[in-house]
C-alpha cells in the first residue's frame, strides 16, 4: 500500500471524511475505491458508497481475497442501512469465513455481526440469539461494542426481557461515551426511550391503561389469561395459542374475553366474525362451527358455555382473564411498525420480513398511501416506502417474530 493510501486510511481512521476523499478523490485503483467507497458512507451518500464498494470488491479480484472479502462486509453494512434486504446473506457468510482462515478476526466478527443485525431485523430471533452466543467479543473496539450491545438490546426487547434490555443499553451507552460516536449515542438515548414508551392498551371493565413494556412482561409472566390482539394470540404464563392465521377465531375469543365474565349474544358474535348486520339462521349455524372450532383451541384454558342469549368463556387455568390491545388501531399495524424504524424500505424488503408476497405489501402500500399514513419515493425497483415515527407509543409488540417468551 503506498503512502497516499495509507494517511487516507488513517484520516478515516480519524473522522477526516473529506481529507481522505481529497487524496484519493482523482484514483480509481481498488484501494482508492475501497477508501472513497467508506468515506462516502459515513458521509450518508449510501448509494454512491455502494457503487464505489463493488468497483472495489471486482477491482481487487480472486488474488486479493482479504482486501476483497472487506469490501463485501462493508457493502453489506450499507445494505442493511438501506433495508436492501435482497442482498445475498451467503456473500456476506463467505467474507466472513474468508477472513476467519486469514487471520482478520476483527472484520471476521464485524461480519457476524451484521448477519445477527439481518437476523433481527427479519424477526428471526432464535437465530440472532445462538450467533451472538458464539460471537468472539475479545476484538471489539469500543464502537463496535456499543453497537454489539444495542444488537443485544434489540433482541431483549422484542423478547420482552426488559431488565435485559436496560443492562444492555447502559453497556452500550458506556462504550459509546469512550468512543465519543454520537450518532451511536443518540441510537441508544431513542432505544432508552423505548422502555419509557407506551408499548399495549390493557382493556378493562373499568376502562383502558396504556402499558409500558416492562408492564407487558410483568403481565404475560403473570397468573392471567391474556387475549393478546398485538399477537393474535391466548396466553397463559409459558403457553401460548397461536390464531394469527384465523381472525374469525381471534375476534371471537376477543369479543368473549371483553365480554368476560359475562356472556356476549349470539348476534354480537355474528355481526364480529362475520361483519352481518343480520343474523339469520345460516349465520348462526356458521356461528356454532366457529365456537366449536375455538373450544377446540381453548381446551388447556377454558371452556366456552352456551347461555340463553349467546356464549361465555368459563376459565379453568387462572381466575383472571385481560384483553392486550394494539398501541395504534390499524388494519396493516405489522407494516407501520416495520417503518416506524424512520427508515426507507421497499415493498420486497417489507415482504421478506412480513412473510408473505410483494403483492400483498403492495396492496397494503397503496391503501395506507390513500389514508396519507404512508409516502414514497422514486420509481420501479428503486422505489421506497416510509412513515413519520408514531407519537406517543412504541410498536415493538407488533414486529413480526416469535411469540415473547417463546
């Protein structure tokens, strides 16, 4: 490496954007490319940055692995930033297993990094918690490390382990002072809010309460039976009843939970499950498979009893029974939660994650557009989707992935 290259590496190093990019502005070698290709993304050109990585990554070729497999990890990090998320995962594995067998332990982990970061992001939490297990920490820098611990946070979060969550952000906000980052320290203070944001509604016969996350926890760890509409789920301590792929289900055992203890009628339940005005007998006949197929799902926790005017749940694993409502009430909730992260996302990124097809996002797309809940930008393939963060509430609880506890 010759000597330009190297005190542009070291005015990087330094936070010296612009006096890097002044000596290596007019070359385009690959370790000038590399170097333009970082400045320019600490400078927030993300697209510019990652046309400059890849010239860099294809100009460094098979003979320069290491230099190569650097690039890749950076290009992955400004793919994440820019929730691209159709980015190949198994180039950013194959960069890390590169750098492991030559000895860059540092960049090696960094890459591991990244894909527990990707792991997040798509709700696969399982996952990102065994990654981070096996993660080497011995060579983290102190930014590094911050944003290690606010990976950790995240998970914590969505986990609902709050006191988890909290050690993990004063860790990350320690090692971010030393770093003196402050981007990375504001990342934390917004994280921090988080916790001191409401999260649910709980409803009751008394009226509604808005719960924080630690509130959420210390309810779903509880002895209550919780009807879980951020979920769409029926839980009991460590057990949990999925019915997220049957809403008539979950809106009868949500309108049943409201009602409790007392009974709902069965004209009630007709016009909830299946938006008729009118119940005629038809309706009612389909009204009774429905409780039928709900009493079946109930089995470990209750019991549904016809009554003169309709149905009542009749609980036998606890004596208490609550209904957890959305922060926001709102037919694509999973979507404006995914964008209430402030950043930019394409319909396909929102599909990956969401788990179901780029159509059906799309569609959703268009109707929040209509109701001025959602903007977009550009066009085609490089179109994307945002939100304004939702005031007054945190939609940790509606990102898709495993049940809390689970």
């Amino acid at each position: 490496m010759d000597s330009l290259i190297t005190s542009a590496a070291l005015a990087l190093a330094k936070g010296d954007f612009f006096g890097a990019l002044n000596r290596v502005a007019l070359r385009d070698d690959a370790p000038a490319l590399a170097l333009r290709g970082i400045a320019m993304a600490q400078l927030g050109d993300l697209e510019r940055a990652k046309i400059l990585l890849r010239k860099a990554s294809r100009a460094f070729g098979a003979r320069q692995v290491i230099s190569q497999a650097r690039c890749v990890v950076a290009e992955a990090e400004i793919a994440l930033a820019v929730r691209d998320l159709d980015w190949s995962a198994r180039r950013l594995e194959s960069a890390q297993k590169t750098l492991e067998e030559h000895g860059d332990n540092v960049n090696a982990a960094y890459a591991q990094h990244l894909q527990i970061r990707l792991l997040l992001l798509v709700g696969r939490l399982s996952d990102a918690e065994a990654s981070v297990d096996t993660l080497n920490t011995g060579y983290f820098s102190p930014t590094f490390r911050a944003a290690h611990e606010l990976v950790i946070a995240g998970i914590a979060m969505r986990r609902l382990r709050i006191k988890a969550a909290y050690e993990a952000l004063v860790r990350a906000q320690e090692a971010a002072t030393l770093a003196r980052v402050h981007p990375l320290l504001v990342e934390i203070e917004n994280a921090f809010q988080v916790l001191q944001t409401p999260a649910a509604r709980l409803l009751t016969p008394h009226g509604d309460r808005l719960l924080l996350l630690s509130e959420v926890e210390a309810l779903l760890t509880s002895d209550v039976m919780v009807v879980d509409a951020c979920r769409y789920v029926v839980r009991h301590q460590n057990e949990a009843i999925s019915l997220s792929s049957r809403p008539i289900l979950f809106s009868l055992v949500r309108a049943l939970g409201e009602a409790w203890p007392g009974d709902v009628s069965r004209d009630h339940l007709v016009k909830i499950a299946f938006k008729h005005k009118l119940a005629d007998e038809s309706l009612r006949a389909r009204l009774r498979v429905e409780i039928g197929r709900l009493r079946v799902e109930l089995a470990d926790f209750a019991d549904i009893e016809a009554t003169t005017r309709g149905f009542r749940l009749v609980l036998h694993c606890t004596d208490k029974l609550v209904v957890l409502d959305q922060p926001i009430q709102e037919k694509h909730s999973a979507i404006l939660a995914i964008l209430n992260d402030g950043e930019s996302w394409s319909s396909s990124a929102l599909a990956i994650v969401l788990g179901t097809s780029q159509r059906t996002v799309q569609r959703a797309l268009d109707s929040l557009a209509i109701a001025d809940k959602v903007q977009s930008f550009g066009r085609g393939q490089a179109r994307r989707w945002v939100t304004s963060p939702l005031p007054g509430v945190t939609t940790i609880l509606l990102l898709p992935g495993p049940l809390p506890g689970s």
